[in-house]
C-alpha cells in the first residue's frame, strides 16, 4: 500500500484532512511539522527564530529520507515549503500518491489571519505575502503532485470523498 500524501500552502487544510483520512482509510496520519517539532523538542517558530529557515529546510529533508527507509501505508501531511526543493519533491513521488489541495490566497488569508504559529506569515501586510509566495509556489506544489484537488468553496467531507476515489482507482 503507497502512502498518501498532502501538500499545499499554509492554510489549505492539510492537517485536518490528514487526521480525518486516517479516520476514514484506516491508516496512521505523520505530519512532518510535528516530526520535527519532536525530534527538536521546539516548536517552528523556535527553531525558524534561532536556526533560521535553512536550518528547517534541511530538518525536512531528513525527516523524508527516513520515511522513506519504512514501509509505506501512512498519511503524511508536509510542511507548505516542502514541496519547494528538488530533492523533496522525489522523495515525496517515491513516497506515494501525492495530492496537492489547492485553495486561493483568498480562502487561505481567511483561515490563518489570526494564526501566530507560521514565521514566514507574520509581520506586515500578510495578505500580500500569502499571494506572492503562493504565485511562487504554485507550479512546484502542481509539479509534485499527482492529483490537484480545488478546496475553495468545498467542505472536508466533499475534499475526502474526493481523495479516497483516487486512493481506491490507485489501489
Ligand atoms: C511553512 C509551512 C508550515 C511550517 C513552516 C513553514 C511554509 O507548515 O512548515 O512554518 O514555508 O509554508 P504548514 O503548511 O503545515 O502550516
């Protein structure tokens, strides 16, 4: 059984797709976040204020090499700048099924505008950032993707039905 995956922007609903999927196709859910956030006993922001955003980077990548040392049959939620590097983006296809849940800078600007937890969304003027990087964005998440699902306007039972479709053709 592949994994299955989720990628997309900050905001796009990854980790309560994640947890609800793992309720529904039976399999355990790995954010790659909190894999990080474990092994460095520190939150992102922390380690984003001391190390800096490379530092994070490079955490990513060894927290995909290692999933893929093991076998595959989990949901993995990743981290929005992930999908960015190369060398991910071929870790995450050798991993499994890769959906990117795509949503407008609209919708997005809408779920974390009170949100502290995100480093590179706070400051001034987070509505402009949230267009420009997800204009900057966007062709590396299609890119690694295997299936785009839309998200704006939909609700999470309409997002998983969507999914687990694909999941049963892939199967
Ligand atoms: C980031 C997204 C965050 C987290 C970090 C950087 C990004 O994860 O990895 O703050 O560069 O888009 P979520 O997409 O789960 O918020």
């Amino acid at each position: 059984m592949r994994n299955v995956i989720l990628i997309g922007f900050m905001g796009s609903g990854k980790t309560t797709v994640g947890v609800r999927l793992s309720y529904r196709l039976r399999r355990a859910v790995i954010d790659t976040d909190k894999e990080i956030e474990k092994e460095e006993r520190r939150t992102v922001s922390e380690i984003f204020a001391v190390n800096g955003e490379e530092y994070f980077r490079d955490s990513e990548t060894k927290v995909l090499r290692r999933l893929a040392q093991s076998t595959g049959s989990h949901i993995i939620s990743v981290g929005g700048g992930l999908p960015l590097r190369e060398e991910n983006r071929k870790l995450l296809h050798e991993l499994g099924q890769v959906f990117y849940l795509k949503a407008s800078a609209e919708t997005i600007y809408e779920r974390v505008k009170h949100d502290t937890t995100r480093p590179l969304l706070q400051g001034e003027n987070p509505q402009e950032k949230i267009r420009t990087m997800l204009a900057q964005r966007d062709g590396c998440y299609t890119a690694a993707a295997d299936v785009t699902i839309v998200v704006d306007d939909k609700d999470f039972e309409q997002i998983l039905n969507e999914i687990e479709e694909q999941v049963n053709r892939d199967a």
